[in-house]
C-alpha cells in the first residue's frame, strides 16, 4: 500500500494538520489500511466513500468485518464519512431502481445507519460539522437522483460558511463542473481507482470520466486530492497502479 504525502504550506486551512484520505475499501479486509492509518498519525481522517457496499441490507453479509474500520478509525483520529455510489447500491443497479420506482431516497437500513453512527464516525451525507477550526463537510453522489446531479443546495450553502472547508465528495469528476467555482479550500475524492491501468503517469479509464480521465491521482490546482483507493482487485488488475491512502499536511 502506497502513502502519498502532500504540502499545502500556503492553504487556508489551519496549520499543523494531517489529513488521512481514505476510498473505495468496496468492502475488503480493512487491517491493512488500519495499520497504515495507525502509521501515519494523522490529526483526522477523511473517508471519501465506496467504503462498502449496498447499505440497503443485501450486502450486510459481504460488509461483515470492513465495519471495523470505522471505529478502529474513530480511535486513531476524528473521522469523517461520506458514501459513495456502491453504498447507494451502484451505478447500474441504481439506475434500474429509479425506472422502476420512480425513488429518489436512499435506501439505508437502520441497523446500518446505527453501526456507523455508534462508531464515532461523523456520518456527514449532504451534512457539514465544524470541528479544530475547520469546516467538513460531505456531499453524497447524484448518481440515484433524477438528472444524476448531486444536491446542489447544500454545496451552495456549504460554500457560503464562513470557514476554512474541505468537502468529502466521492466523484472527482464533480470538481470542475460544480465545485471549482466556490470558495472550497479541498475536496478530497475517490472512485476513479487511479485509472485501474497507470501508463506513463496516466489513468486509462474512470467511472465518470471515461478514457485517459483528467482527476485520478494526486493533488490537482492545490484543491482537489484524488486518492488512488484500496481495492484490490484480479479482474480487471491493478497495473503500475499500487492502493493508496493520501495525506494532506498544512
């Protein structure tokens, strides 16, 4: 599992923080990445979704253990969690269900929900908590809702608080098209899996932005940190293109 650290020495956010980016676990064995976290220290922890599956309860077998990482998580730092769209149920499987029901509501069971929240994770879905002098916020996918935009209304009113933010939102690709314009000081995203095939420095494919996508890896315009996520995977392989957990230091 690869580390990637990066320097914001001239951002707004306040000094002497280390923030742990945590994606696309997609329900695997989470020791790993809990040793990892434990290695690095950081000041908080930011999981930017895909971190299970379906929460709806037809996953709760193949969830099982990946759980655990979020109060093992919440013993090493404040942590913050916004889903992404596998615990919507996917992209495909949710598009099925809004033809056929016409639903635009999450389908969460209460026991789910109550696993998270008794974790001591901030569970932050289109939600914002202020906390150290920072503002985190967490803006879910779109892709279940009518037109596939996410909710639009609480990014505005997110961007208007007068704090130092960073926004948990799992889908890079909503970067350019509705978060660069606000006064966000870091989005921190996931999904993309670094491209699956890593060439010359390059993704070749995301979800969202399809071939040779633009937001993949790394630290974009100072902004934006994509990390690389945690699933490992046979079919499709990972190629030049190593698990990541990413961390943000000011």
């Amino acid at each position: 599992m690869k580390k990637s650290y990066y320097s914001l020495a001239d951002s707004s956010l306040p000094k002497g923080m280390r923030l742990a980016v945590v994606s696309d676990l997609h329900a695997q064995d989470p020791s790993r990445a809990i040793d990892a976290l434990r290695e690095i220290k950081p000041t908080h922890i930011l999981m930017a979704g895909d971190i299970l599956e379906a929460l709806n309860g037809s996953c709760d077998g193949k969830n099982g253990n990946a759980f655990s990482i979020f109060e093992s998580a919440a013993r090493i730092a404040p942590t913050f969690y916004c889903t992404g769209n596998h615990e919507d149920g996917g992209v495909h499987s949710e598009r099925r269900r809004w033809k056929r029901e016409h639903s635009t509501v999450r389908s969460y069971s209460e026991e789910n929900i109550s696993k998270i929240e008794k974790s001591g994770v901030h569970f932050l879905l289109n939600s914002y908590v202020t906390l150290d002098g920072m503002a985190v916020g967490g803006l879910a996918s779109g892709l279940i809702l009518e037109g596939g935009e996410p909710d639009l209304e609480f990014l505005r009113r997110f961007a208007e608080l007068d704090a130092p933010k960073v926004l948990i939102c799992h889908h890079p690709e909503y970067y350019e098209k509705y978060i660069r314009a606000l006064p966000i000081d870091m989005t921190v995203s996931g999904h993309a899996h670094g491209g699956q095939w890593r060439f010359f420095g390059r993704g070749v494919y995301a979800p969202g932005q399809g071939l040779f996508p633009k937001y993949t890896s790394g630290l974009y315009e100072g902004r934006l940190a994509v990390s690389r996520g945690l699933k490992r995977t046979l079919i499709p392989p990972r190629i030049f293109n190593p698990t990541e957990i990413i961390v943000i230091e000011t």
